[in-house]
C-alpha cells in the first residue's frame, strides 16, 4: 500500500489530514519558522490566517503554540485569502506569517504556507534550512495542544479591498456596472471578493459563497472542472466569471459566452492592464507560463524576466528588476503595490479596469491577445529525485537546443515550448507544453515524453 503523501520544500508543506498533516507538524513547522524570525527581530509579531477547512482551526491553534513556544507574539486573523495575510504582514507592521492552506489540493489534505516580513515564501535557502530543521526535530518541547493567548485582527479584507481599489479608478468600472458571476468554491476568498466587486458597482451573482470548506467540485480551477459554469454565465447575462481557488491566489476566468478561457489569461490580461500607458517596465513571469505575456509586454517596450516555478522565485525577480506587474501562469497575479503574493482579487480588479478602459468584452479582449494552446500533464511521481533519469534523457536527447536548467528542464524550439519539472506541491512531475496549436502541441508532449522515457 502506498503511503499518504507529504509535501514539503518551498512552498511549505501539505499532507493529508490525520494522516501525514497533523497538528504535531504544524506546531512543529510553525516553530522552526519562530525560530528564523527570533533570531532577526526583538519579540517578532506573525499574522496567522487559515482557508476554510474545517480542519484549520486546529491546524492554526497548533501553530500558534509552536510560535508562542519560540517567543513569537502572533495576531489571528481568521479565515482569510493568502493574500490577505501577506496585506496583513505590511498593515500590521508583522515579521512573518503563517497561513494554514493547501491552495488548490482536495478537502482531505491541509498544509502550512510561510510568508516573510515582505509577505512572500522565504527565499529558497532560507526555506532549505527551515526544512533541514524540521527534519532534525525542531525546537525541543513543543507542544501541539499547549493553549496560548492570540490576539485577533478582524480588519484584514477591509484593508486588503482597500488596496486593490487604491491601483485603480473604480469609478470607470462604476459607470459600466458590468454584472459579474464569482464562484468562490466555498473557499477564504469569497468575502473579500464579494466586497471588491461590490465597491467597484458591479452586480454581483456569487456561487458557492459560503466559506466552510466544503468544496462542491475538484477545487483546482481548471476547464475540467468549471465545465458546469459555462451555462450559469450565460443563464446570469454575465458580463464576465471569475472562479477563485480555495485560498484565493488564483482566478480563471470565463468569458461572456460561458468559454473558459483559462488561467494562462488571468496574468496576461492583468499585465496588459498594468503595463499600458508605460514603456521601457518590467514583468516577471516563470519558466511554465505562456509567452502570451511576452507578446504582451512587447506591446508596451516592456521585457519579461523569467524564473523557476515558486511564488518566491517570480517575487525576487520583480524585486530585482523592478518589474510593476508578475505571476505565474496557472492564474496567480503578483501586483506589488498591493501584495507580493499572487491575489485573486487584484486579477479581478485589473481585469475589469482593462474592460473599461478598452470598452471590450472578455471575448475580445482574448481575441486582441491571440494565443497558444498549451498542453498540461501530470505524471504520477513518488519522490523528486525520481525524475532525475528522465531529465537527464531530455538533455541529451535535446543538447542543440535551448534549455533552461534552472527548473526541471524547459526546451524552447521554433514551434514551441515544452516544460518537465517535479511539482512543488504535489506528488507527481508536471509536463506542459505551449505551441501554434493543438496539433503541434500534442506532437510536442509526445516527442519529449518519449524522449524521457514517460511513454
């Protein structure tokens, strides 16, 4: 029988409720956190949120005793977006934070994100180390059910909502008062949501509002699984769906027809958004993200850094090259003036501003953009280093090409591109190819699988 997974590297970490993710890691995880930011601040304050799983709560009681136990005050936020807490962190003046999510994974599993004072994932080797701690037991004493007195801060979608306004004129999109179909999937997202689109006059028909956990569907946002949304578009006259993820990082979108359009996008639309009226600026995207935003950044003189796979890897990036708008493909925005986390409700909020602006619809504002098809894999795998072999066999195979090491391996050839890399999240490889078309994409995960010896 094969064990429950666990996951965890620089994302945190994610396992399976009583199973692999119980409160003993999460006081433990949470303490080895404690620890890095007692040894860099006097008396550190840390913002602990949750999604809505009815697991959280004792996730997030567990954590608070493991960062009290290293000398940690920390601030409950509730149930909020991860986001939110990165909004928090700046508000609050915190030195950290931990958020009780597993993002996009089913109900049954639950895990540990780590943001720093900047409100992103630490640093890789920052996070290495905080993995080597945990494996070598952590702080001595730590006790998962020690109860520790918290204080509570319920201001924090206020303030969240308050920022994303501040990047925009709310009142273009006021005057067009675009009706607007949000499903939340019964994640931390939807109220903050809801309020968002509210302030900015939108008529708003919000599904699966109720931020319990209990997720109707698969709560990945993907076309398989927004298929039923198609008709409640269309049944609404929405101008527009916009689906948010359990933990609100990420939104797909469908389109006035009830199309899903995709997550790939989410960042290109919200870069248009950003990056008109500029030139010369800097995006930031990672190595498995459509080159629909290179296409759109060379609308506006503006270049594209890209990097690994990892929230942290496309902020550091933008921090470096001063880039105002990043993210990654799979529908997370990373719009600095508000949050350095990917942030459903910034997407939202550009998205609607581009509409207003442009005096477009979803439709044919993804017409003005073109685009690819891209193709997206997964592949059952049981440890990272499994996938070492196959790797290695694409980079012989494909040694006179363009290869990007830096994650897994992207090839890059004149009909596309291909990517094959261990998730970060999940227990399996991610093989995801862009080209022209469908055709040319299928031929392209066939070639490399192949010659990686996945079939």
């Amino acid at each position: 029988m094969t064990a429950d997974p666990f996951m965890l590297g620089i994302s945190g970490c994610r396992g399976i409720v009583d199973s692999t993710m119980t409160v003993d890691v999460a006081a433990r995880l949470a303490a080895c956190w404690g620890e890095r930011l007692v040894a860099t601040a006097s008396d550190p304050l840390v913002v602990l949120g949750r999604d809505s799983r009815p697991s959280g709560k004792a996730f997030a009681a567990a954590a608070a005793a493991g960062l009290h136990h290293v000398g940690c005050r920390v601030v409950d936020v509730g149930i909020v977006a991860t986001p939110t807490v990165g909004v928090a962190i700046g508000a609050l003046g915190a030195d950290g934070g931990v958020l009780i999510t597993a993002s996009h994974n089913p109900g049954q599993w639950n895990g540990i994100k780590l943001l720093d004072r900047q409100g992103t994932a630490p640093p890789i080797a920052l996070a290495g180390a905080i993995v080597e701690r945990y494996h070598a037991g952590g702080p001595d004493g730590v006790d998962s059910t020690s109860q520790v007195q918290v204080s509570t801060d319920a201001r924090a979608n206020d303030t969240h909502v308050s920022k994303v306004l501040g990047c925009i004129r709310p009142n273009r999109v006021q005057a067009m008062a675009p009706r607007v179909l949000l499903d939340s999937v019964r994640g931390a997202g939807g109220p903050a949501g809801r309020h968002l689109l509210k302030a900015m006059g939108c008529d708003v028909v919000h599904l699966e509002a109720e931020p319990d956990g209990l997720f109707p569907r698969s709560p990945e946002p993907t076309a398989d699984n927004l298929a039923h949304l198609g008709p409640s578009v269309i049944e609404h006259g929405a101008a527009v769906g916009f689906v948010q993820d359990p933990d609100a990082d990420r939104m797909a979108i469908l389109d006035e027809q009830g199309r899903y359009i995709g997550e790939e996008y989410t960042l290109a639309l919200g870069a248009w958004s950003v990056l008109r009226g500029t030139s010369g600026a800097s995006a930031a995207a990672n190595l498995s993200t459509s080159r629909m935003i290179d296409d759109v950044a060379a609308r506006f003189g503006a270049t594209v850094y890209r990097t690994a796979v990892g929230e942290a890897n496309v902020a550091e990036a933008m921090r470096t090259h001063g880039a105002i708008v990043g993210g990654e493909g799979n529908g997370g925005v990373i719009l600095p003036d508000v949050t350095w986390v990917r942030d459903s409700l910034s997407s939202m909020a550009l998205v609607l501003d581009l509409m207003a602006i442009e005096n477009k619809s979803i439709s044919e504002l993804v017409n003005a953009i073109g685009g690819y098809t891209m193709i997206k894999r997964k592949v059952p795998l049981e440890h990272r280093e499994d996938l070492a072999p196959a790797l290695d066999k694409l980079r012989t195979a494909f040694a006179s090409d363009r290869i990007d090491n830096s994650d897994g391996v992207r090839i890059d050839l004149e009909e596309g591109w291909v990517h094959l890399r261990p998730s970060n999240t999940e227990p399996i490889a991610r093989l995801i190819a862009e080209a022209a078309d469908g055709p040319a994409a299928e031929a392209l995960v066939h070639r490399v699988a192949k010659a990686a010896g996945l079939g």
